[in-house]
C-alpha cells in the first residue's frame, strides 16, 4: 500500500495503471527547463544510469530519457511526489499545473489545428541552448525562407528527431521537416517560416554562410552564468566529442572553425571559470578532473554525449560512437 502524499492540496493513496500500463490519475505540467533541471539533479548527484533512475521511478527507461527528459511531457501525479521526495533543488518558483487524466487524447486534435508560431525569450535558457546549436551545426537561410541545421544521418538521428524536434516545437510552435541524404552521411532539420528567419536576423544572426560573418555569443548572456552554461551546452552537443587520450585518458573537444566564435566561447569558459584550453580551431577539456567539471557545470543534452561519458566514467573506457549501443 503506498503512503497518502500530499503536494499543494491534492493528494494520492495508490497507483492505478490501465492494462497497458498507462497512470490513472492526474498528471503534473511543468516547463521542460524546470523538469530537465530537477532529472540531472536527481540523477547526477545519485549516480545512477538512466536505466537505474527508472528503475527507481518504476517507469521504461523511454518515458524518463525521451517522454519526460527530452520532450517534457506531463508526469503522473505520484511519480511528480517522488522526484520532489529525492531533489534537493528549491521547487517553489516552478510553474506547475495539473492535469486530468488522459487530457492529452482530448486535447490533440485541437492542438495540431490550433498550431500558432511564437517568438521566444531570448534570456530563456532553453532558446540559450538552441542558438548554441544554431551557431554549430545551423544556418539562416539567406532568402529568409526559415533555418536549417545539418547533422550525421545516423549518429546524430535520435538527438536530432528527439530532442532537437522537441526543443523547436517549445520554442516556436512548430514542428521541423527532417531530410535524409542519399549520397551523404548527412541528416537536415529544417523549421520553413519567414517570422522564424526574420527574428534571428533582427537579433544579430548572420544570414547564409556563418564563416562570412560576424557571429559571438551575444553580450547580454555574460551577465548570466545560465545563459552562458546552456549557449556552450548547445554548442557541445553538435560540435563537440569525447574521445581517449593516451596519458589523460579523456579529452573534451568543441571544433570552431569560426574565428569569433571559437573567441567569444574560450571566453566564456573563462567567464564561468572552467579550465579550457584551445588551438587554432578548436576548445578542449583534458583529463578526468576537468572532464568531470565540464559535466557538472555545463553538461549535454545529447544522449550519444552523455552515454560516452557515463561510459567512461564506469570503465575508464572511452568508447567509439558505433559501440555506445552494445556496451552496458
């Protein structure tokens, strides 16, 4: 029998699933920034394995790292007081709301005719960690016709249909297009939407090719470590890698062809006061002590990043993108 728990007047005694194991009960809304916040705490401070923490939540490993992690879906009500149970984080300025249950099937239709576009805050450190990405691996489109990032077809698929698709449509209301090359190893995420394109260029992001401008991190993040953390976590999680050294053992590397741009990161490292070091067009981190800092502090929501450094962490072993998948 579970314990009767009470959060701001509503309360639970048991856990009720369907038969196909879906919650029976009223299910906990909170921002993706809020949420993602509260599961790296939880499972960093722990240690545990995205398969551990779920394990624990009593839920797949696909609903904790993709439904809720990735895409911030609503949480069933009892699986919200337990994560309150283990964060140690302050929750009391998170936004939440409540849900009936089974909302979602109610209101999906409604949603997909209803589809607005939005412009977000560019002080959210969401849209922070989505302009990192834009200035790795994205372009604006000269014509203004909307925004394209480019990445491997294969091992940057699922950060790319889960996460990256995710973060657009909470962002700006939309969903992109996805293109798949047949000559080349490349995958294409493409947001088609003048409005979308006109707000880069009215905040300074440079239209077509990025080496032909002018592009920095822009000014006002530096008065906000959080914008700082989540520009540079985006620019890891596309143009960045984990690989072995022979003494250190492990190596950080962001690859920034952009002279500005490689600059105005170095700086911001310096800023937040973490240990880089950088070359004629790269940034890196050596060695495990500094490797371990970079992830507590700046961290990656790119899976194929952090399951080669869990890895690494548990074995010492850097493995290649190609063994992530086998090795447990």
């Amino acid at each position: 029998m579970c314990a009767r728990q009470v959060y701001k007047g509503y309360f639970v005694t048991e856990v009720m699933k369907t038969k196909d194991g879906r919650f029976i009960e009223k299910r906990i809304s909170i921002s993706l920034f809020d949420l993602k916040k509260m599961l790296l705490e939880i499972k960093q401070k722990n240690n545990y394995s995205w398969k551990e923490f779920s394990e624990i939540l009593k839920v797949s490993e696909d609903t904790l790292r993709v439904s809720w992690y990735t895409k911030g879906q609503t949480i069933p009500f009892s699986c919200f007081l337990q994560l309150l149970s283990l964060t140690q984080l302050d929750t009391s300025h998170f936004e939440i709301s409540t849900k009936y249950p089974f909302w979602g099937q109610k209101a999906g239709i409604k949603s997909k005719i209803d589809q607005d576009i939005f412009i977000p805050n560019i002080l959210d450190p969401l849209f922070a960690e989505f302009l990192g990405i834009l200035s790795g691996d994205g372009c604006v489109y000269s014509n203004l016709s909307g925004i394209c990032l480019s990445g491997h077809k294969i091992l940057d698929e699922e950060y790319y249909q889960r996460y990256l698709s995710s973060l657009i449509y909470y962002l700006f209301g939309i969903r992109p297009h996805f293109y798949y090359s047949k000559e080349q190893n490349e995958l294409r995420c493409v947001v088609y939407c003048k409005k979308i394109a006109l707000f880069f260029k009215n905040i300074g992001f440079p239209l077509g090719k990025k080496l032909d401008s002018q592009l920095i991190i822009p000014q006002s993040y530096f008065s906000d470590k959080l914008l700082l953390e989540s520009f540079l976590r985006g620019m890891f999680d596309t143009d960045g890698t984990i690989y072995p050294h022979k003494s250190a053992k492990v190596i950080l590397e962001i690859s920034i062809k952009h002279e500005d741009l490689k600059q105005s990161c170095f700086q911001a490292f310096q800023f937040l006061e973490l240990p880089a070091r950088k070359t004629t067009n790269r940034i890196y981190f050596i060695g495990s002590e500094d490797a371990s800092l970079f992830f507590r502090v700046i961290g990656s929501s790119n899976f194929k990043q952090q399951k080669k450094y869990e890895i690494y962490t548990q074995t010492g072993f850097v493995p290649k993108n190609f063994q992530i998948g086998s090795v447990e």
